[in-house]
C-alpha cells in the first residue's frame, strides 16, 4: 500500500519502495526546500506531471556516474573543439529550467511543471541547486542541473538544442566536482546517453550506502562561479 506523506511526517525508508511501479516511496507532503533536501539525503527525489500528488521515488537498481568513470568518445572530443562551446556555471539556471521543462520526443507533455521549476528555482537562490550551461556565440544551446548535498551532487534533468551540447554540460559539470572533491553523480534512471558517458546502474541498498557517507561532509552552499572553455579529451 502506498504511504501518503502528510505535513511533518519523515519520509519512509527509501527500503521500503514499491516493486510496481519500480520504485515509488510515497505520496504528498509539500516542495519546500526543507522538504526535497531531506529527500536527497535519503536517496529519495521528486518526480511526477500533470494533476499526480507530488510522488516521491527512490528505483532499484539506481543510475549513478562515478566522476572517474567518464567516458568521452572521440566524435564528442571532435564536435567540443570544432563547434565553439564554453561552459559557464549558474549563469543562467532559470533558462536552463525552462529548457528541460520543453516536450520530450517520446510525450506530449513534460514532467517539470511550474511548481517544480519553483522549487529548484529556490533551491537555486539557496545555494543548493546549480545549473551547466553550454553556450555558443552568446547563445545557451544545451544544459543541466542538479543538487549539490556535502560531496554528492544529484542530477536532474537535462536539454540540448545543438549537437553533443548536453553532453558538453555534463562534461563541465564532472570536470567541476572533480575539482571540488565530489566523486558521485547521481543519474536516477538509466538513458542511453547516460549509458554511453560512463554511467551505470547499482543496487539501491549500495547508492543508499555511499550517498549516506557523502551527504554529511560540512561543504556550504553558494554559488558556483567556475566558467571554462570545455576541455574533453578522447578515450
């Protein structure tokens, strides 16, 4: 039977998500940013469209990349150096949303709905939520976003409207956590794209294990200003 989250209720152990559908933890409770930050740290995330109650999720087996498990394949090095991309950092998180909140090819409609671009939004201005943005000749053309909890960084969503620009984003984003000392991304469900980076799926009870370690580190929120001009090497 499914758990409906009422106000001031902790969340259920991730443990005891349902089977079918794969993964679901519960129902209700609110998108503040008390709210959806304790989530994360329980290995938890918000997903649902349309007129759902706000679902809460947390699949078995779970998507995650290891920064040191990047891979680039040479036509992404080619199309990185030949096509004029820069990656800049929190410039922009707004539009980034707007970009990832468009149609997907496969439906109609979109999961991002304005209450959930409100929330990140806020978690944004908090410190929490950052956004990669690929820029070419001034204009955003592919991007991503996430949360940022300790030394673990919990991926979003993402968009593209030129070749590999997403993947360039996604790039920038591992270069800067290395950087900072943050080994874990995590991808929450398995794509192709994500697949073909490096990403790979683990048991639940293991991303539980590792993200309880990383979430605790004392790593303050702000701003990430860090902009470079990407630097993707082949494999």
């Amino acid at each position: 039977m499914l758990t409906w989250l009422h106000a001031g209720e902790r969340f259920p152990p991730a443990e005891k998500a349902l089977k079918d559908p794969n993964g679901l933890v519960c129902a209700g409770g609110d998108l503040s940013g008390a709210r959806v930050l304790e989530a994360y740290r329980h290995g938890i995330f918000p997903w649902y469209s349309g007129d759902e109650p706000i679902l809460w999720w947390s699949p078995d087996p779970r998507m995650v990349l290891y920064c040191a498990e990047l891979k680039v394949s040479r036509s992404l090095a080619k199309n990185t150096r030949n096509k004029g991309y820069e990656v800049r950092i929190d410039t922009a998180f707004r539009e980034v949303l707007a970009g990832c909140s468009g149609p997907r090819r496969d439906s109609g409609g979109t999961w991002l709905g304005e209450d959930m671009r409100k929330a990140y939004f806020a978690l944004h201005r908090a410190g929490h939520a950052h956004s990669f943005e690929t820029w070419r000749r001034g204009e955003l053309v592919g991007g991503l976003y996430g949360v940022a909890l300790g030394r673990m960084f919990y991926g979003e969503s993402m968009f593209s409207r030129a070749t590999d620009a997403s993947k360039v984003a996604l790039v920038g984003l591992v270069q800067e956590l290395r950087r900072r000392g943050l080994p874990l991304i995590d991808c929450q469900v398995r794509t192709p794209l994500l697949a073909s980076l490096g990403a790979r799926e683990i048991p639940r009870r293991s991303f539980l294990r590792e993200i309880a370690a990383l979430v605790h580190y004392d790593e303050a929120p702000g701003k990430w200003t860090r902009a470079s001009e990407p630097n993707v090497p082949s494999e």
